[in-house]
C-alpha cells in the first residue's frame, strides 16, 4: 500500500478524491486547518501546566518563608540607615508596589542550610536571622541586618504584598544578593553570598516577580 505524500489536503478536496484513492490504493491523511489549530493550542496548555506543575519543586517549596512567628524589626526603616560593622546595609529595589512588608533572611554560606526552615535550622543550633520591616511611602527601602561576626553570609529578601507571612510566587516578589536570574529555579547558595566587614559596600537587592513561565524583575520604569 502506497503512501500519499500530500498528507494535509484541503478536507473538502478529501471528500471528492477518497473514493479514487481507495481505488488507487492510497492512504490519504486530512488536515483539518481549524483542528490543528486547536491541537496546537491544547499543547501549548498542556506544556504551560507541565511548567507550572515543576514549580512547586522549585520555588513554591522554600521553606524559610514558610509562615511562622516572625520576629518585627523594632525600629522604623529609616531609622536603621546608621549600620555599624560586622553589619550590612540592604537596599531593597524593584518594588511592584509598596503593599504589605519585607522581610530579610540571612543565613549561613553551606547549601544545606540555605533557604532551610527557621525551625529546623534554630532546633539544630544552626545561623539564622529574620528581620520584618514595613515599606515606607517614598523612597528605596533599607534595612540594617547586625550581624555579630564578620564573614561570608546567604540571604533572601521577600516582599510579601499581602503580609501573610508566607511566599506566594505567583504574587510576591523575592531576590537575593548579586541578583542572579532566576527564571523557574532557586540561586545556589554560592550566587547568594555576601561578605560582611570592614570595606563592604550596601547590598542592593532587585526583586524578582513571576511574569509568564519564570521570575524576574519587572521594567525599570514600572519601580515603586
């Protein structure tokens, strides 16, 4: 049996040739334009979900932001600008808007332990640290994280828009310092490091926001 090359023809010119080529021995495959259309689409849908359906494995499931007894920042924002050493100043920019808090998690260098939960890294006597800090009206937020001894330290920034304690990718925003991409995966622990000591310059953090199948920050222009 014969193969037709012609695989997609028009369906109404199906109807006339089928009977000549069942005559002729042929197999004739239709493409319907408006049903491979649709086809395409429901693939694209389904490829979307697949996406989202490896997200919670990646970011969804940090558990430092998981919700908890936060521990407030006693001073207002801009009352913490004066940062002594070992301590380091955070500038936090890219905001969407100036919703909910932020909050500031800073954990030591190992990859076992950053991004761990709160719990589990305080029961195991191991660094960590959790500043809360309300997002003033105008103006680059900062805050200063006093830490104890100088060194090399990971961190992550959240801006939690509905201050619910918790990460919400799909509406929050987060970063890390040296601002790596991010796309659809968490940073390393060695992309989120920074030193901490004599010499030391501001941290600035960009945050990221979901935006299609990935995070990132949004247009410069569109900063709060």
């Amino acid at each position: 049996m014969r193969m037709n090359r012609n695989y997609c023809t028009p369906h109404k010119m199906f109807h006339r040739r089928e009977a000549h080529h069942a005559r002729e021995g042929y197999v004739v495959l239709t493409c319907n334009p408006k049903v491979t259309m649709s086809a395409v689409q429901n693939v694209a849908r389904y490829l979307a979900l697949f996406c989202l359906a490896l997200l919670p494995a990646q970011l969804c499931c940090w558990e430092a932001f998981a919700k908890d007894e936060p521990q407030q920042s006693t001073d207002p924002v801009e009352f913490q600008v004066d940062c002594r050493e070992p301590g380091v100043l955070v500038r936090v920019l890219g905001l969407m808007d100036r919703t909910g808090r932020l909050r500031a998690e800073v954990f030591s260098d190992r990859q076992e332990e950053f991004l761990a939960s709160r719990k589990l890294l305080e029961s195991s006597g191991r660094f960590f640290m959790r500043i809360d800090f309300d997002i003033p009206k105008s103006g680059v937020p900062q805050v200063c994280v006093q830490l104890s001894d100088p060194g090399r330290y990971s961190m992550a920034v959240l801006h939690d828009r509905n201050a619910d304690g918790k990460l919400n990718v799909f509406s929050d925003g987060f970063g890390f310092p040296n601002n790596p991409k991010l796309g659809m995966d968490k940073p390393s622990v060695n992309q989120a490091i920074f030193v901490s000591g004599p010499g030391h310059a501001p941290i600035e953090i960009v945050l990221n926001y979901w935006n299609g199948l990935g995070a990132s920050p949004i247009k410069k222009k569109k900063w709060k």
